[in-house]
C-alpha cells in the first residue's frame, strides 16, 4: 500500500541561530518538513525521516520560550525541538507522531522501545553559548562558535578539532567533536 497523509501544517523549528517556521507533512511511514518554494504552492523539501527510526520526546532541556507548547524530534541523523502554536495544537502532533511511529514499527518489525537506535544530540542554540563549553574561552569574532556532532555543545575551534565517524550520523564521514567526546569515544574505541 502506498504512502497516506496523516497530518499537515506549521511547526517553529528550533534551529542553533533560533526558531523558523516550517511546513511538516506527517505520512504513514515518514515525516517531512518543508518550506515554501519560490514557485506558488510549492514546497521545498528539507528533510525526510523514517518513522521506525524516529521517537519524540516532551523533555526540551529548556531550549526553548514556551515549554508546554514543544517537544523534541529524534533521529539518528538529525535531532532537535519543535513548538506548535499552542498546547491543543502540540498534544494534537505528539499523539499522532506516538500512533504514527508506533504503527511504522509494526511494519517494520522494529519494536518502539529497546530498538537499538541511537540518536545525533540536539545541538545547543548559538546565542545561549557565550563561551566554550570545553575551555571557557569566551566567543569573538575570532573566536567563532562551533557545534560538536556527538553532544550538540557549542564550542571553540581549538577545542573542536578532532573528529571522529559517527555511525549512526554517517558512517562515511568523520564529522567535527569537542575533547570530551573524542576523549570518551577512543576510550571505549567506538572511533
């Protein structure tokens, strides 16, 4: 049977520079989110995530104005926090997602819960940091912002030259770590 569309509408994406609204388009296996092209009723497609391989959650670590009106999306390739309009709107995406997902497991033969997955981190938004979590050297011009791909720390360059491949990220690619989570990786030899 072919893909059905579930639900439909505008979520504000919590990005690192702050929030931006996007259009989500729920199917029966996959969710997407999508902003309007330059061609009328058209949609840009940023991203489309497996729902067997998706989970949300209400923590939001604080990363966001109106707690009760977000929750978090994870993927293993990309994590972050969404916020409806208000919290009908909210608990309305929540319920359909847990439905949704659970429904894609099924198909799938994947359980809900002790899947195996692991998830990229929520990266920590820019304007929060204003030093570098590893060093405490305070951000500048110079001095520029980056964000480690394991935790999702802001942190200097200095502090972020290591890079190690994260399977669950790309399994090609090395990709940019603070010295904590490189120091914690090649302990464990997961690199």
């Amino acid at each position: 049977s072919g893909k059905r569309l579930i639900k439909e509408g505008p979520l504000c994406k919590r990005n690192r520079d702050g929030l931006r609204t996007y259009q989500f388009i729920l199917l029966s296996t996959e969710l997407l989110y999508c902003e309007a092209s330059s061609q009328a009723e058209k949609y840009e497609v940023h991203h489309v995530y497996p729902l067997a391989q998706l989970r949300i959650s209400n923590e939001t670590q604080g990363k966001v104005g109106h707690e009760e009106d977000a929750f978090t999306i994870l993927t293993p390739v990309k994590s972050f926090v969404v916020e409806a309009v208000d919290g009908a709107e909210k608990a309305e995406w929540y319920s359909t997602l847990e439905d949704q997902i659970a429904f894609a497991c099924q198909l799938a033969s994947v359980p809900v819960e002790g899947h195996g997955l692991k998830f990229a981190a929520v990266w920590h938004l820019d304007s929060e940091a204003t030093e570098c979590a590893c060093c405490m050297n305070g951000f500048t011009m110079m001095n520029r912002r980056h964000h480690c791909r394991a935790c999702g720390a802001v942190i200097c360059g200095s502090c972020s030259n290591n890079k190690l491949r994260l399977d669950h990220i790309d399994s090609e690619k090395f990709v940019r770590v603070c010295e904590n989570c490189y120091a914690d990786n090649k302990a464990n030899n997961a690199y």
